[in-house]
C-alpha cells in the first residue's frame, strides 16, 4: 500500500524469516557464528536463549540455510526441525522419523530408536551431518528433555552423530539449572543469548531493512529522534520494531507524510498498544553451567569472525535475490523442505556463491576455533 509512495520495492518490515532481510547485530552475529561452529565442529548440544521477539528463529533460518549451502554430495546435512514440541514422548520420536524422512515399518520405540541410529550412522559415514533443530524448547517437558539427553548419547569414538540445537526464551535457562537437569546441562557444549537492540543497532537494523527493499533515498525515513522514540516504545525488540515501523509507515502514507515524525510514532504506538503493554524481558544470563560458552561481545568484535559472517550473509542475501520465491516452494512445506528446495534453485543460478560460501564458512569455523584457543590461555 505504501510501498510507491516511499519509492520502496517491497514491504521491509514484514514477520518473516526472509534471509534478504537478515540482519548481523552484534548479538546475532555471535549466535550465528556459534551455531555454525558448533554444528560444522560436531560439538554435539548447542543452547540458545533469548526474550520474545529477539529474533532466535530468525538466526535458526539463517544458519539452516547456510549450513544447507555449505553442505556437498560428499558432505551432506540431514536436518530434523521441531517447531512445536508440545508431544509426548512418542509423538516426539515419531516427528523426529517423519522430519528426518528415516523410513521405518516397526511402531515400537525400540524400532524407531534402531532406524533413527542407523540412519545417524549412514550420515556420518557419508562424511555428512545430523542436525536437529528444537524451537520453542522451553516448552519441552522434563519427559522429553531427558529424552533428547538420551539421544545425544549417540556417538563413535570420534564425534557425536547428532548435532542439537535448543532455541527456545530465557526461562529455558532456568529448567536447565534444576539439579535434576544436570546430566543434560553437562552436555552442553555451546551456549548464546540474543538480546535486545541498543538504539545504534536499531539505526542500522532499519537501514539495512529499507535499503533491502528498495530504498535509495538520501533522506532518512526515520530520523534519529523517532528512532530513538521507537527504541523506547519497543525496548529494543526486533519484532515489535518491525511491527512499530510497519504501522507508521502505512499511517505515514495515509497522511502523505514523507518522512515519518514523532506524531507518525505515537499515532502508530497507540494503535498497536504499546503505550499499555508492559514488554516483558527477561534477562537472559550466559551461565547454563556449560562448557565452552560463547562470549557473544568477544566474537562478534572479532575482525576475522566478523568479516566470515559478512561475506557469508551478503552470499546468502544475493542469491536469495536471484531466486526470491523458487517455483518449487509450496507454504504447506516444512520449513527444512523450503530452504532445501529454495537453496537448490539458488544453487543452479549461482553456483560461483558455492565456493565464495564454503570458503566463508572454513575461515569462521577456523576463526571461531582459534578464539575459543585463545580465550581459553587468557
């Protein structure tokens, strides 16, 4: 609707995961970067927390359909993605199967556990790697957290055979600090918070969305003083800043305002209801008790690290343009058969960004590595 009007291609503050839009704040920088060195290092469990609205399933997207890029005939990625994990713990094992497309006649759990590992074996025999993502996993019971304990006891001698990640809010931290929750919690090997964004952040978060849809104007939309009204509204939060900007942009149209103003910001607000709503953040704190946590200040301010990830998002938001909605995306797939299927028509349209992305992805796992090395003699 207002798209003409601010001289914008496309709509820039939409909810969805849409890596051309995909931001690297500090915060999400360290994330990505643990979540690719966790997964490529096989460390086994992965943790990442963060408050409502800070862009954890962003992150996930993101790394997924990297790590798909990054993934070869000779080193393949299979991927498990539960987005609600509110089952029982055989409807969990039988989602499991179904996601990892593991083909299996028994129904008995002994059945599915013995299909499950050979399945795990044979990936890892081909030199590939076994992922599964949990979304929302504060809402896993204490049932299925030990069952996912159990799962990550597959192994050889050399490496774990199933890569974990749990991304779920900050009260995850705290079931994970129960002591009945200690075998699990040793089994972490990386952990991140995400958190929400300082107002230099949000300056940049909203350029770079504008410039990704189009804008090429000299004069800011959102000048400094709405943006620092903006952060104060949103405290900060990616999705209620996307929200925020999304209205008043619409409102700004409707009054044929080119550049949004205070008056723009409160009339939004209040439609929204952010006056009345008290945003809730918990602080997520980085102490899970786990081994190797990383410092998401620390790495994201690293040179090397942060120019991997750089070359690695600007690949990914260039072939995202090449092939903004592949033919072959329906909305009633998983989210694992859409970045799957979108990363392949990307790949025939741009196979140079295949070598541009696995280099990108070896310096930020080895950079990572070397931090880590170097943090650990500090």
């Amino acid at each position: 609707m207002y798209t003409s009007f601010y001289n914008l291609r496309e709509e820039p503050f939409r909810l969805t995961s849409d890596p051309r839009f995909f931001h690297l704040s500090e915060p999400h920088a360290a994330a990505l970067a643990a979540l690719i060195e966790a997964v490529m290092r096989r460390k086994g469990f992965v943790l990442m927390t963060g408050p409502i609205g800070t862009g954890k399933t962003t992150v996930v997207h993101a790394a997924l359909q990297i790590l798909w890029e990054r993934a070869t005939t000779s080193n393949p990625i299979s991927s498990a993605f539960i987005l609600n994990p509110t089952l029982s713990r055989e409807e969990f094992l039988e989602m499991i199967l179904t996601e990892f497309e593991v083909p299996c006649t028994g129904t008995s759990k002994p059945a599915r556990l013995s299909a499950l590992q050979q399945m795990l074996l044979d990936t890892q025999r081909r030199g590939g790697t076994s992922l599964l993502l949990v979304d929302e996993a504060h809402l896993l019971s204490p049932e299925l957290l030990e069952e996912i304990r159990l799962l990550s006891n597959a192994d050889t001698y050399q490496e774990k055979l199933l890569q974990i990640v749990l991304c779920g809010q900050p009260e995850l931290l705290g079931i994970l600090r129960k002591p009945e929750m200690r075998a699990l919690r040793q089994r972490v090997a990386c952990s991140c918070s995400l958190r929400p964004l300082n107002v230099a952040e949000v300056r940049a978060y909203v350029a770079e969305r504008l410039r990704s849809a189009g804008f090429r104007g000299t004069t800011p939309l959102f000048p400094t003083q709405v943006l620092q009204e903006i952060v104060r509204l949103t405290e900060g939060v990616p999705r209620l800043i996307n929200l925020l900007c999304d209205t008043c942009l619409t409102n700004g149209y409707k009054a044929r305002r080119p550049i949004i103003d205070l008056v723009t910001v409160e009339e939004s607000a209040s439609e929204l209801g952010l006056h009345e709503t008290q945003i809730e953040l918990a602080t997520a704190g980085n102490g899970t008790g786990s081994v190797g946590m990383t410092g998401g200040v620390e790495v994201a301010r690293d040179a090397e690290i942060g120019s991997a990830l750089d070359r690695l998002v600007q690949a990914m938001k260039k072939r995202s343009a090449l092939v903004p909605v592949a033919e072959e995306i329906h909305p009633e797939m998983s989210i694992k058969k859409q970045v799957a299927e979108a990363v392949n028509a990307m790949q025939e349209k741009d196979p140079v960004g295949n070598k541009i992305i696995e280099s990108a992805v070896d310096v930020l796992v080895q950079a990572m590595k070397l931090h880590r090395t170097s943090s650990m003699e500090q």
